[in-house]
C-alpha cells in the first residue's frame, strides 16, 4: 500500500568537506592522501541546501563546477556566502550558469565585507553593464541576523574565524528542521550560540585532531556540539590528517565526520 510521505522540509549535501588545499593534497604521499578510501577524498568546502521551496548553494569555492556537475545541481535560487577566503570563493564566476537568462539574477547573500570583496575580485560581474545571457550576474543581499529565504528563517551566525569576517548559516524549516553549517570558525560568537541551542542538525568546522589557530580542533568543535545541545553532529573542513574510518572510531554517539556525497534529510 503506498502511503503519503511528508516532503522533508530541508536536505543537505555535502559537496566538498575538505579544508582549504583539498584532499588529496598536491604533491603529499601520506596515507590519508594516498588511501583508496573514497570518505579521504575531500573537494573544498560547501554544501547544496534544499529548503521547503529553494535550492540554495553555501559557498563557491574553486571546485564547484566540479562539485556541480558530480551532484546534478541544474539550477539554483541563491548563493549563500560564509567569508571571502579563496577555498570558499574562488569558483563564485562558475554560478554564472545559475544566471543564463539576460534578466535572470542570482541573489547573493553575504556580510557586507565579503560582497566588497567578491565586487573587487569579479568587479565586470557587479558592474551592472555585464547583463549578456550566461554571463554572471549577482544581485547582493547584505546578510546581518535573520532573513526569510525559500520557506525557511535564515541567521548568519558570526565566528572567529582570524582576521576575517566569517559567519556560518542558521535555516529553521520548523519543528525538527533546524540546521547549521559552519565550516570555518575558532570560536562560535555567544550570540550565535543561543541560535544554536538544541539545533537538530549542526554541521561544523573539525580541521583535525591538533590544534590551530584559525580553525577548531575535534576537541573543540565537539564542545561546541555539546555545549548547545545539538541532537546530531557532523564535522567537516577535513585536514589530511584526519584518516576517515580511523578517526570516526574515535567520536561519540550521534557525532561524526562528513564526506563529499553525503546527503542528509530533515526531519
Ligand atoms: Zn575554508
Ligand atoms: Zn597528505
Ligand atoms: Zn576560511
């Protein structure tokens, strides 16, 4: 008998989860680098988000078309940008297939400071002359707080993430349908924390075991997960230091490592 399924209101996929260089890293012949495990092999990081009526992509980074075509992504209805480090903007002209039509837009969300730098890395794509069918066309959407964005309440999240201004993203699809994506951060704002209070799915910055010092350790991401209750937890960012089947051994229930390909469902 078949019966009606509720449309889960949000899926994410991980499209990269790997740390800036990507992994395998060029030229290394570590074991991690060198495995014939698929789990140790990470593009840069970003994810696709499908809230309950958007698909929404969360960084662009220089893998993405990459990314994109290995996910089937056709089509988008917005960007969302963390911070501007080149692993997560270097690909940002490849969205351009995401504004084919000579009106068509891409909204953009970022901070502020990150839509001043994507304007001066790809100053011919914001300067409003560049209208041509299939080229890029970003409309910006400043990101401070809480949006509304594809049937779902959207919060950047501030962090430490060094020097940098870097937010993560908050979507609350309801009930059981809250995520968070963090992929760079040291220190998660107080501010952010109380946002992150019993979220049901929290994916987070986990570079490796050893500290460093623009991104959290394990041992500090996993007191983020704990400290606001998240129900599940997933690390990513990955280092080439992080052997997947090793390491997951290591994580306690309901915590463990992302790998590109990954699709999880909400609720
Ligand atoms: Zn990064
Ligand atoms: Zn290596
Ligand atoms: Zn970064």
């Amino acid at each position: 008998m078949e019966t009606a399924m509720a449309r889960a209101p949000i899926a994410l996929t991980f499209l990269g989860t790997g740390t800036s260089v990507g992994i395998p890293v060029v030229g290394c012949r570590c074991g991690v680098c060198t495995s014939a495990d698929p789990r140790d092999k990470r593009l840069r990081a970003s994810v696709l988000v499908e809230l309950p009526s958007a698909r929404v992509l969360v960084d662009a980074g220089p893998d993405l078309r990459t990314q994109c075509l290995r996910a089937g992504i056709a089509d988008l209805d917005a960007a969302l940008i963390t911070h501007p480090h080149a692993d997560h903007v270097c690909g940002f002209d490849d969205l351009r297939r995401f504004s084919i039509g000579a009106d068509e837009v891409l909204p953009v969300y970022a901070p502020a400071s990150c839509l001043a730098v994507l304007r001066r890395m790809y100053p011919y794509a914001f300067d409003g002359e560049n209208r041509y069918p299939g080229y890029l066309k970003p409309e910006p959407r400043p990101v401070a707080g809480a949006f509304e964005l594809g049937g779902a309440r959207v919060c950047a999240l501030p962090v430490d993430h060094g020097k940098v201004e870097c937010v993560g993203y908050h979507f609350d699809a309801g009930p059981g349908s809250r995520v968070a994506y963090i992929p760079d951060c040291k220190r998660v704002s107080p501010a952010a924390m109380e946002t992150l209070a019993g979220v049901d799915l929290l994916v987070i910055d986990a570079l490796r075991e050893a500290p460093h010092p623009t991104h959290q350790s394990f041992g500090e991401a996993l007191d983020v997960a704990r400290a606001c209750g998240a129900r599940r937890t997933w690390f990513t960012h990955i280092a080439h230091e992080v052997a997947h089947a090793a390491a997951s051994r290591s994580l306690p229930g309901g915590v463990r490592i992302a790998h590109d390909g990954l699709k999880l469902l909400l609720p």
